[in-house]
C-alpha cells in the first residue's frame, strides 16, 4: 500500500517495502503527464460546474463549452483526505459563445474572468484564484500593441529586440544592429544598448554618459557602435568609469562612428572611426562587372568590386529590397576602378564624397530608415591578402598576412616565425594558414613570449609536404596552432 500521497496532486507514495513500486511509480508518472497536458471537456450548457477533486487534480486544461450565457467553474478549496488547502495551477480554455463569460472561483475570495475564446492560466491557493496569463485563441505576437511590424514581420522564432528610441519591439535579423535614436544633448546608456547603434543627433554640443557597473551592469565584452549624425560635438563620460583610448573621447564631425568595448566592470575601451560591425566571420559577395546593385543576402557580407574599370553600386529602395533597419552591409574596392555609390530614392548619409578611389578602400553601409542609409567610408576591415610564398628559410609572420596563406617553399629545412604583440600587432582572433609547399621540412614556433597551444615560444614541424596548419591569435601573445603538425614543444 502507498505510504501517503502528495498534497497538490494526490499522486500516491511509495512505502519501505512496497512489492509494486514500479506500477506506482508508472501510475505517478502518468499523474504527472496528465496534470499538466490532459483535457476535461466541461459541459455548461445548462448551468455552472464545481469541479470534484479528480477532475481538478487529474487535468491540465478544463475547456468549457456549450454555454452562451456567463457561468461559474468552481474549484475546491480542500483536496485529499485529511483535507488539505488546494494548490494548484492549471488552464481555463473558454470556448463558449455570446455573452459566455466563465469565472473561475473557489465560491469566494478573489476571481478571475475568462473570456470567450481565451485560454487563461490560473493559480488556486485555496482561498483565491489568481490569473497568471493568458491569450486570445488565433492571437499572434503581430497584434501586440507594443510590436512593431511595419518594417519586418517576425518569423518563427525571431528574436524581437527593445527599441527605446521608439518605445516598441522590433524583429531584428541577427546580422543587423538594433538603432537607437537620441536627438537631446544628453544622454546616458541604459542596457537595451547592448549591441546597438547609438546614432546622436543635434546640432548642439552633445554629452554621451557610460554609467558605473553599480547603475547598469553590462556583461564585459559588451560592444555599443556610437555616431555622430549632426553638427553637435559628442563628449564620452562617465564618473567612476575608465576610459581607455589613445585619443581624446570627443567626436567632432558629423558621420564620425566609433564603439565602446566593456573590458571589465568600469572599464571601456574606446575605438574611433571605425564601423564598429564587429563581426568575426564575414560572408563574401565577389562581383566582377562594371555595375551591381544591393540584394538581402547581402547583409553581413562584403561586397568586393573587382574591376579594372569603373564600378557603379547601387543601393535600393526599400521597396525593391526590405533591408530591415539596422542591416550592415560592407563594401571593398578591390579592383583598379573606382567605385561610385549611388542611391535613387534613398537617402546616403556620408561625411564626403561617395566614391571609393583607392584600391583595397572600404566603407560600410548601415540603414537606419526605410529609405536612408549611413556611410562610413576607409572602414577597418581586413582585405583578402591571398598567397605569400616564401623562398627562404627563414621567415617571421607579418601584418599583411593576416587572414590569408604562407607557403614555404624551400628544399631544405625552414623555419616560420609567430612575432611577439609588440613586433606585429596582430587583432584578436586573426586567422592565417601555413603550408609547407617545399620539401624541407617546415617548422612553425613561436618568438619568445609567445605562447603556441600552451608552450612558452613553443613549435612543432608539419607532417608532410603540401600539408599544413592553421594558427589564431587567441590573446596579446597567445596563439593556438590547429592541424597536420607534430607535438608543440
């Protein structure tokens, strides 16, 4: 026999000794399943229903129907025996017509109204009832009235990001920036910045104030894009707070764009004239024409125009392409022409002129309205520096080969060289390959103070001719090797 039985569910106990504990254990778990997803067809067509203990304690869902008048679904204050107050939570799906309201009621104390065609989800404490939520049936997240979807429709399981420059929630694809809009002369972080882009925009002298760790806790590693729009200077502040910039925390002309980096509790890198994109991983869109205009699938991606002659790129209006506000869209230069970027009908916000005359010259596209766009032109992003080939035998990694292949061709035994921090300032997360293209075998290792998958100016060989490795730059001096090499020593 059961020892005793749980008091919300009246699910039996099983006793020291008990010989069928698995059927009751079997029988609890079904207990279980039911309490939460099985439905009792509750009939009101003649009149109010007061729930027995079974029904309460054996259904998730009590789906009331056959009414068109109000009526009351009455729930037990005491369950089990001795009695013992009812604590329960469970849903009301009212499924009635006309006037059928349902009250859900203990017989006195506090209730709660369900409406015709809401499914509400109800505590019963055993003295009053409580309405923990509910939801229309055929209700959607679009007829929120604090949803915004005039731009974007969510989709199955969008993400929705808080917009406090409009007050709304907006879709938001992964790959774009969340834009906050200040037109004041002051303003002061709040943590729905996070990830954002932070556009001030007035004519007058602008304080932008980063609050203390004490105030608003964002994560470290927490990146904030700021851009100047107007006229009005922007200052950094923030009491408590340490700044870390090689230059002043002031931005001065209209269009310039920095970013903010949380690098400990009070303390922030800050980066000027930069686009402040901040991905690792870009997505590549190689045109070889003379012209090419923007599509969706261009977001976080980079654009390279390669032609040797002059280039136009057009940017769409928002009728032919939706870029949902906030999408970034990155653009290289890689051929000898130059590239021109134009816009009919669509707003380009730049600080001068919209032509990239430079090879290997990059600007970034942000769009902060239906039809307007911000241009941020000579943005930091790495080039594809394609194949070094080394002859030598000796060679030590340089900037320019970040993000693309060594290969060391030499007969005889040759040796590559990861520099320290101080000799090459290689960014975080810089990937490069190395390929021992020769027949001498090729050995990578680290300068002193270099650090090569745990070992201080560690190395190893490559395994085999045309085989190689991969390396990163996982901190000031920190690398990880990864590949067909032999052990880091």
């Amino acid at each position: 026999m059961p020892l005793s039985q749980t008091p919300a569910l009246q699910i039996d106990l099983m006793a020291e000794g008990d010989n069928n504990k698995y059927l009751l254990f079997n029988d609890a778990i079904q207990s279980l399943e039911d309490s939460f997803h099985k439905e009792l067809a509750v009939d009101l067509t003649s009149g109010n229903h007061t729930l027995i203990e079974s029904e309460l304690v054996n259904n998730g869902v009590m789906v009331c129907s056959g009414h068109a008048v109000a009526r009351d679904l009455t729930v037990p204050t005491t369950v089990g025996s001795p009695p013992v107050a009812t604590s329960r939570i469970f849903f009301v799906k009212n499924e009635g017509t006309g006037a059928g309201a349902v009250t859900v009621t203990h017989g006195s104390g506090d209730t709660v109204l369900v409406a015709i065609g809401e499914t509400a989800i109800i505590r019963a404490d055993g003295t009053n009832i409580a309405l923990l939520g509910a939801v229309s049936s055929g209700g959607s997240i679009d007829t929120l009235s604090d949803v915004d979807t005039s731009t974007t429709a969510p989709d199955d399981l969008q993400v929705l990001t808080w917009i406090n420059g409009t007050g709304n929630w907006e879709p938001r694809n992964p790959n774009s920036f969340a834009i906050n809009d200040q037109t004041g002369t002051t303003y002061t972080l709040v943590l729905a910045d996070k990830g954002a882009l932070v556009r001030l925009d007035n004519a007058a002298a602008i304080t932008l104030t980063v609050p203390t760790n004490a105030s608003v806790a964002f994560p470290i590693g927490t990146q904030i894009v700021l851009r100047q729009v107007a006229a009005g200077e922007v200052t950094i502040a923030g009491g408590g707070v340490t700044f870390n910039s090689p230059d002043d925390l002031i931005f001065g002309t209209a269009g310039e764009t920095g970013i903010l980096i949380k690098t400990a509790t009070d303390t922030w890198d800050v980066i000027k004239d930069i686009t402040g994109a901040g991905a690792s991983t870009l997505g590549v869109n190689n045109q070889t024409g003379t012209s090419y205009t923007l599509v969706l699938t261009d977001v976080d991606k980079v654009v390279r125009c390669a032609n040797a002659s002059p280039f136009a790129l057009t940017v769409p209006t928002n009728a032919s392409e939706a870029f949902a506000i906030g999408s970034v869209v990155r653009i290289a230069e890689t051929g000898a022409g130059t590239v021109t970027v134009d816009g009919p009908g669509v707003t380009l916000n730049a600080l001068d002129d919209l032509i990239m005359g430079t090879q290997h010259e990059q600007l970034v596209l942000i769009k902060v309205a239906t039809d307007e766009w911000d241009v941020v032109k000579d943005a930091n992003i790495t080039p594809t520096t394609g194949i070094n080939t080394q002859t030598g035998t000796t060679y030590t990694l340089a900037l320019p080969d970040a993000e693309g292949i060594v290969e060391m061709n030499n007969g005889a035994a040759n040796v590559l060289t990861i520099p320290t921090n101080a000799s090459v300032a290689y960014d975080i997360g810089t990937i490069m390959s190395i390929t021992q293209f020769g027949a001498g075998v090729t050995t990578v290792t680290g300068d002193t103070g270099v650090t090569v998958n745990g070992v201080s100016a560690g190395g190893a060989a490559i395994n085999n001719r045309y085989e190689g490795v991969s390396i990163y730059k996982r901190g000031t001096n920190e690398w990880i090797m990864q590949g067909s090499h032999g052990t880091v020593a």
